[in-house]
C-alpha cells in the first residue's frame, strides 16, 4: 500500500481524535496545571482536602473490593462455564445479557432489592429476623453491590476467553498424573489463566473507579466518588478547575493500572 | 462431563446474583400499586401503556436510537479504512497508531464528556446533538478499531491479490472481496458500539441539553425524583430489546462474538 | 485372566446415536495393543474409557482383575499421551515430568534422581529448564512421554503421539516408542489411523470400525487374513470380486469361469458365496493374452507411475482392477492386457 492511501486511510480517524478529543482535554485540563504560571498548586491542594481524600479513597478501595469479589467469584464461575459443553453457549449468553442491559436499568433493580421497602428488608422482616428495615441505600455497602453486579458478568466473559485457551488435553493429563480436579484447577487451570484475571481485574478496576451512574443511583449525595464528584463541582457548582482536576486524576489512575497491569500480565505469560 | 458439587454450587450462586435482580425489575412492572412492590398486586400492563404514551421518554427514545445509529455509522465510515490500512501495512508506527485509536478508552467516560462539554457547548456552542455525536462517536471508535481489526487478522489477503488479479481494481476489491469476508466482525463491531453507545451515561451526563435527553439520562433523572412502576416497564422493553438484539447475533455469528 | 479386560463396553453422548457398541478387548500383560481406524471410527472413545474420562453406559473395564469401570481418572495411575502433547504450557521440561511424582509426595532427593533419570533415558537431559514453547514437536513429544512414564504407570495409553510429527521423525520416534515400552515393560495401548505405523509397532492390533471391532490379532495375520472386506480394504487389498461355491473346494465368478484359489480349503464350513480380494501388487501382467484359470483380460484406462513400480487400471469384465506392475515393461492406455491372479495370493473374506 502506498504511503499516501495509507495516510488518507488513516487520515479522518486521526484528526477526529486530535480535534475533539485530546484538544479539548489539553485545552480543559491545561488550567489545571497553572496558578499565575505553571504550578502543581490545585493538585497538592487536592490532596490535602480531607473531603476530597475521602472521596478518593472511598473511590479506590470500592474498585479494589469490587475487583477482588469479582475474580472469586469469576475464576470459578468462569471455568464452570469453558468446561460445558451444550450449556456453554446459554451460559455466556446468560452472563452477556446483563453486559449489554443499560446500567441505569441495573443499578435501579438494586434500588429495588436494598430500599427501606425493598425486596430484601420485607423479606427479612416477613421472615422476623429483623424488626426495623435495615439502612442498606445509599450506602457504600450498595454502591459496592451496585459495582459488582456491573463488573462480574465483564470478568466472567473475559475468563471465559481467556480459559478457552487452555486445551482440555492439558487438564486431563494432569488428572491422568494424579492431580485430583481441585489440584489441576489450583496447579495448571489458574496459573495459565493469570493473564486473563489480569485484564479482567483491569476492566473492572478502571471500570469500577469511573462508573458514574452505579455510584451516583446507589450512593446518593453524601457518598461522592471520583465521577459523580466531577459532576457535582463542574454542574451543581461551576468549579471548572476542581472538576478538571479530579479529571485528571481519574485519567492518569486509569492510564497507570493499565500499564502497570500490562508489565504484570507479560510476565506471567510463559506460554 | 463429570460433575464437582464446589464448582456447580459457585456458579448457581453468582448466576442467581446476576438474574434475580433482572427477574424482579420484570415482575415489578406489572404491579398495579403506584409505588414499586415485589411481590406484586394485581396485574396490569397500565404502566407500559403510560410509558408509551409519555412524550418525554418517547423522544428521549428517538434521540438515543438517532445517536446510537449515527455514532455507530461514523465510527465504522472512520475505523474501518484506519483497521484496514494497519493491517495492510507494517510501518514501525503502526503500533502507536492503534493506541492512539483506541486511547478513548483510556480516558473515563465521564472526563471525555466534561472536556467536550468544556470546548464544544461553552466555548464553540456547537448544538446539542452534533456534541452528542462527537462525544458517542469516540465512545464506539474503539469497538470498530478492535473488533473489526481482529477480523481483519483473520483475513487471508492473498484473497485480495486474486482479485487485483483478475482484473478487479483496488476500491472494488475491498467493497466486493474484503468487505464480504470480514462482515462478521463489522456486524459484531455495530452491534457492541450500538449497544454502548445506546447505553451511555457518563459522555451524555454533560452533553445533554434542554429539551434533548438521550434515554439513559431521561431515566436517570427519573429515578432520583420518583419511584414508580413505569421504570421498571422502561426496563422491561430495554431488556426486550437487548433480547432481541442477542438472539439476533446469536442466529448470525453466534454468540461468543460479542465476547471477544 | 488377562492384564487389562474390556467387557460389553457401550458408549453413547446423546443416549441415541452408539458410538462404541458392546466392546469387548483383552490385553495381556506387556503387550503393546493398536486400536487402529478411521476417524470416528471409536477407537479414542475407547482409549478415554480406558483412561476415566468417558464413563461408559454399560460394561465393565478391569484391569489386573480390579473394577475400574467408575475409578477417577486421577487415582488410576496410568500414564496418557495426547497427540497435541498437552505439556504444562507454564512449567520447565524438569517441572513437567516432575509433576506426577511431586502429587505422589516423593521426597525430593529421589524425586530429583528419578526424573533425571527419566530425562536421560529419553534424551532431554539437557533441556530440562526449558520451557515447553522453546522446544521442537519431537522434543515436546518425548517430554510427554517422560512425563507419563515417569510415574511407573500400570498402563500406557498413546492417542495418535506421533501424528503431528514430520515423516522421519515419526519413523524414529516409534522405534524410540517400542524400545522404551519394551525395556520398561509397560502394557500399552496405542491408537492411530496409520496402518504402517500400527503394524510395526504393534505385538497385537484391533481394527476398528463404527464402534466395533472388526479384527482383533498380530499385524502378520491382519495382513494376510483379513476377516472382512472392510479390514482387507484397510490393509491394501483393493480389488474385489464375487464368487460362488461349486462343488468342494471349487468356486465361480460373476462370469461362471471357474477360479483357483488355495485358501478355500480353509473353508470348510457350509458358506456358498464369498468376496476374493488380491493386492494391486499380487497381480502379474503380461502383455500377450494367455488362456487358463484365474486369468482376466482388459484393456488399460490409465497409467500412474509410483516410483518403484507403474499403477494401472484396467477395464475387464469382471469390473475394474487395479495392478502394479514392475518398471521393466511398460503398456500404453488403451492396449489390451492379460492379469493372473495367482492362486495362493487371493484371500477369502
């Protein structure tokens, strides 16, 4: 291919990213960056904000429980569904679904099951085991249950990808050597899907730390994090600069997970 | 296939997980009570007919099938030459080039739609869904970029040579030999970026603007005022939807396509 | 009673179609056994119920006189060779043969010494901390084979180990094979769909077909009795004709001309009608036309030369027949040639 149809090929894609993409981001976060000159002034301003220290922390170490229930539970669930057979297509297309279904629509289900109201606290008050409905809204307990119920069906359906991989040869010839199935599941089945639960961790991790509508349905006002406290000083309170700020933060978190997560998943790949 | 009790009991739990909540938003639609209950009273279908009959929802609906439909269109008319060309091609910068493609999934959701907010509706007061657009059409380029690339990996492009060959010129063998051969791929990229693009929150958060709200907004805003059964009948023609979109995939490239 | 017993095996994955049908196979201790057949023929289902991974519907598998028909596959102690090698994708050449002894809780001075030993004996010594994705097929192919020998296995069982070999690597290879089961002793079962591979490797070899087994003996018997047309077309019988019993030790074909045959007085029993086959290499041609029994005329349609000799087909009116003929007279297409069937080179089936 010649160099000119190439760069014609490429041409469109490249200035639409150059011109709405990274031009307003440099022109929106440039601000950022000065205080009567170039300054990291408004950043180590907020990082000594106790308020916005919360929410960062809150925001961390919800994507971080979140990541880790989701690769419990994913990794079993996940082998289960590579070793069927006829249900295999079923079950992904039962794991897919509620990847495709707006997240609106799945936060609200929880709004239904954790409200004062809810499924949950009629049930367990019909069963007596409580007398007062239990606070479970709005909680960080509901915006974690909110953002496993978002990312697990993504782990599922990488693990599953990624367990594909392993022939069914291998697994039998280690049971054919001795190794009982939960000894070939923790001594050949998981080490040759790490980097699968490496790039699903990622997914959910950089998901989890930038989902907006989950927190913003399940947490209410006073559990702000990262996305919905960017919505709040940009919208509710025209503090451009706190908002770009918090931008940036949010991108440079993601763009280093992923690269520290790339480095990891290299090295354990020794297939 | 033999079965482990440990491994089966796992997953039966975290399939309940994944459905129960799906299954209950469903049932809560046809309740007759003006606040959401489960289990329900009574059975009607008043809340589907009120949700049709709601000028706001329908429109908001419009907008986000408009969008879903524009965005998905531009970021294939965009990304497909861009994938074919990288997968022609062996420059030492073709690498860097695909990131640089697939950089708006580096970049949250919601930052994309603040900095487009910032530049395009306050700054050059460009109308509301033209930054709709813009914003949903980086949103899919990814999908287009990786689903379609990997195709285009599959490509035996030698195909491509007998055609030039045969007398075909350059343009009408892509539309009448490549094309063809790698629609699976653009079909499974229009259905992902569709989807996403249908479904997003964060890029429209910012970029919606009176009197034009994309579905997932409409909803949103919804909820956090009022909590009645015409959410969960929006929910139900949602999932409806996304059924048939599966099944549709399912009958045409089979599932796992969509998993990739 | 012999080593490894199966009895009335049945298979079926969908409870309809059968794949084995009331299998019955009994393998003496030391022996090396082929399944030998084409694909789908039955003979990896059979290998799998032998191996714990298939649990048949009814039948029995013992071995050494013990039920292992529902024993897991990990507690049968047997040592398994697939044809993608299935080596740990994440553990060196040392760690893979080492895995078996490692979940036997062999402490790990003697584990040491036995799998270098293992490792010396199949030639890998040097490779031991490679990693499978650095080695050859060859080389992965004998670390597989190290890894399952390595456990002293009570049986061996091979699924086409050598398929995804080049051609002279598979010739070496199953020497190397035959030699190893040999000096260990091991019982083994071996499948394949390449007949010449089967044959010379093989102490006894059960021909396979739609879930049954067609002939179960040596390869030498095999090849010069075959039981049945389908086994005599797999060992290069391709010619086939019909006949008619007439009168004791007498028969006829399709056109009444009575044919010559020696092995008819093997049989004896009250069968009237049987199908001759000969080997396309059996058959003399001669240019000019003799007269006399198990002698057939025609003309040849086409010629192919085979390196070693020339293959023609003939037209006769007995149908068309296949002949090798030696290099040193050579017949156009379309001549007129005379084929003798000699008597003792056709078999009975």
């Amino acid at each position: 291919m010649k160099r000119s149809v190439f760069l014609l090929l490429i041409a469109p894609g490249i200035l639409l990213l150059t011109i709405f993409l990274f031009y307003p981001l440099v022109v929106t976060l440039a601000p950022t960056f000065s205080n009567n000159g170039p300054s990291l002034a408004r950043y180590l301003a907020f990082f000594s904000d106790s308020y916005y220290l919360a929410v960062f922390f809150r925001t961390v170490w919800i994507a971080v429980v979140a990541t880790l229930v989701c690769m419990i539970l994913g990794v079993p669930t996940a082998y289960f569904i590579s070793r069927r057979r006829r249900s295999k297509s079923f079950l992904m297309a039962l794991s897919i679904f509620p990847l495709l279904t707006n997240p609106v629509v799945r936060a609200f289900a929880w709004i239904n099951i954790l409200g004062r109201n809810g499924v949950l606290n009629s049930l367990l008050l019909s069963w007596g085991w409580i007398t007062t409905p239990l606070t479970l809204l709005y909680t960080d307990f509901s915006i974690l249950i909110g953002t496993i119920y978002l990312f697990l069906p993504l782990m599922i359906v990488t693990l599953v990808g990624s367990m594909d991989t392993i022939e069914e040869e291998v697994t039998e010839a280690a049971e054919s050597l001795g190794a009982s199935r939960l000894v070939t599941f923790f001594k050949v089945v998981l080490p040759l899907s790490l980097p699968g639960i490496v790039v699903g961790s990622v997914l959910v991790f950089t998901g989890a730390i930038t989902a907006y509508s989950t927190p913003n349905l399940l947490g209410g006002n006073k559990n702000m994090l990262l996305a919905t406290l960017i919505y709040q000083r940009a919208m509710s309170l025209a503090d451009w600069t706190s908002a770009g700020v918090i931008a940036f933060v949010m991108i440079v978190m993601t763009v280093v997970t992923v690269m520290v997560m790339q480095k990891v998943s290299r090295r354990l790949d020794r297939r | 296939m033999r079965k482990s009790v440990g491994l089966t009991l796992i997953a039966v739990v975290v399939f309940l997980f994944l459905t129960v909540p799906l299954i209950i938003i469903t049932a809560t639609a046809f309740g007759e009570a003006s606040t959401i209950r489960f289990p329900i009273q009574g059975f009607t279908l008043k809340w589907f007919t009120a949700t049709f009959a709601s000028r706001s929802f329908m429109s908001s609906l419009g907008l986000s099938f408009a969008l879903a439909s524009y965005a998905t269109l531009l970021a294939l008319l965009v990304g497909i030459p861009a994938s074919y060309a990288l997968s022609k091609t062996t420059f030492r910068t073709n690498p860097r080039l695909r990131a640089f493609f697939l950089s708006p999934t580096f970049v949250p959701g919601i930052v994309v739609g603040y900095a487009l907010f910032q530049f395009l509706v306050i700054q050059w007061r460009m109308p509301v869904f033209a930054g709709l657009l813009l914003g949903h059409f980086l949103v899919s380029l990814p999908y287009v970029i990786r689903v379609v690339g990997a195709s285009l990996e599959q490509f035996d492009f030698s195909i491509e040579e007998v055609a030039w060959s045969l007398g075909c010129n350059k343009p009408k063998a892509f539309l009448k030999v490549v094309l063809p051969n790698i629609g699976s791929g653009i079909v499974a990229a229009f259905m992902l970026s569709f989807i996403n693009s249908f479904n997003n929150i964060p890029v429209s958060m910012f970029l919606t603007g009176p009197g034009v709200s994309t579905l997932p907004t409409t909803l949103m805003n919804y909820i956090e005022y009022s909590y009645d059964p015409s959410v969960s009948a929006i929910s139900v023609v949602l999932m409806g939807v996304t059924v048939v979109l599966m099944v549709i995939v399912e009958r045409t490239l089979g599932i796992g396509s969509l998993a990739k | 009673m012999s080593y490894a017993v199966l009895e009335n095996i049945r298979v079926s994955y969908d409870g309809k179609t059968p794949v084995l049908t009331d299998l019955n196979l009994s393998i003496e201790r030391g022996e090396l056994v082929s399944l030998l057949g084409a694909s789908g023929c039955g003979k990896t289902t059979t290998l799998r119920v032998v191996g714990g991974f298939i649990e048949p519907r009814a039948g029995r598998f013992t071995l050494n006189g013990v039920d292992m028909t529902r024993t897991a596959v990990h507690k049968r102690n047997f040592g398994l060779v697939f044809q993608s090698y299935a080596l740990f994708p994440h553990l060196t050449v040392f760690e893979n043969v080492a895995f078996g002894l490692k979940l036997r809780k062999i402490e790990s001075a003697s584990l040491k010494s036995r799998v270098m030993a293992m490792l010396d004996i199949t030639d890998l010594g040097a490779l031991a901390n490679r990693y499978p994705r650095q080695l050859s097929g060859g080389q992965r192919q004998r670390v597989a084979l190290a890894r399952a020998l390595v456990v002293e296995p009570q049986l061996l069982l091979l699924d086409e180990p050598l398929s995804n070999l080049d051609a002279k690597l598979r010739l070496s290879m199953r020497v190397e094979i035959k030699r190893l089961q040999k000096k260990l002793g091991i019982t083994t079962i071996f499948v394949t769909h390449d007949q010449e591979e089967c044959f010379s490797i093989s102490d006894r070899v059960a021909i396979m077909d739609k879930g049954v087994i067609q002939q179960f003996d040596t390869p030498e018997a095999i090849y010069s009795h075959p039981a049945n047309e389908f086994v005599a077309r797999f060992v290069g019988f391709t010619n086939f004709f019909n006949l008619t019993a007439s009168g004791t030790g007498r028969c006829l074909n399709n056109l009444g001309e009575e044919m010559v045959i020696d092995e008819i007085r093997n049989h004896t029993g009250g069968q009237t009608s049987w199908t001759g086959a000969i080997r396309p290499d059996d058959i003399v041609l001669t240019g000019t036309e003799v007269s006399g029994t198990n002698r057939l005329t025609g003309s040849v349609e086409v010629r192919t030369f085979l390196g070693k000799s020339y293959q023609y087909e003939l037209e006769t009116k007995l149908g068309r027949v296949v002949v090798n003929a030696p290099k040193d007279s050579i017949f156009e297409p379309g001549t007129l040639v005379c084929a003798h069937l000699p008597s003792d080179k056709i078999v009975l089936c």
